[in-house]
C-alpha cells in the first residue's frame, strides 16, 4: 500500500513539474515573441483554472494514450 501511495504522491508531484514547465516555457516563448504579435498578449497559463487550459491538456493526454487492453484467457 505505501508503495502504491509513494507512486501516486511522485506522479502528482511530476504532474505538477510538467505543468510548470510549461507554463514557463510558453511565458519565454511570448516574451521572445512579444513584437511578432499583438503587444497584450495573454499567456493562458496551466495553473489559472478560470482558463481551463488543464482541462483541455488532460483531455489531450488521454486521447494521446494507447490502450493495450486485451482479454486474458479469453476462450474462443
């Protein structure tokens, strides 16, 4: 049980890294970008819930996932 709680814990805790990763990375980006676009840009953040933008990104993972599922001792 507590390994299962150790997996769940690391998982959360790379989810969140992930996540901040890319809220930086798309921050750089429109800074490095700032005078190709409209000057008011707006970041929609990872961490803003208001934006739903984890939302949508947990819809991508999911959709992205391969599912191997296939019976066992399946009788024909």
């Amino acid at each position: 049980m507590l390994s299962g709680l150790k997996n769940t814990v690391c998982g959360l805790r790379t989810n969140r890294m992930l996540l901040q990763l890319i809220d930086r990375e798309l921050d750089r980006y429109a800074e490095e970008n700032r005078q190709r676009f409209d000057s008011n840009i707006k970041v929609l953040h990872m961490w803003d819930a208001e934006t739903g933008m984890i939302d949508r990104w947990h819809n991508y993972c999911k959709k992205q996932m391969r599912d191997s599922f296939h019976m066992l001792d399946e009788k024909n």
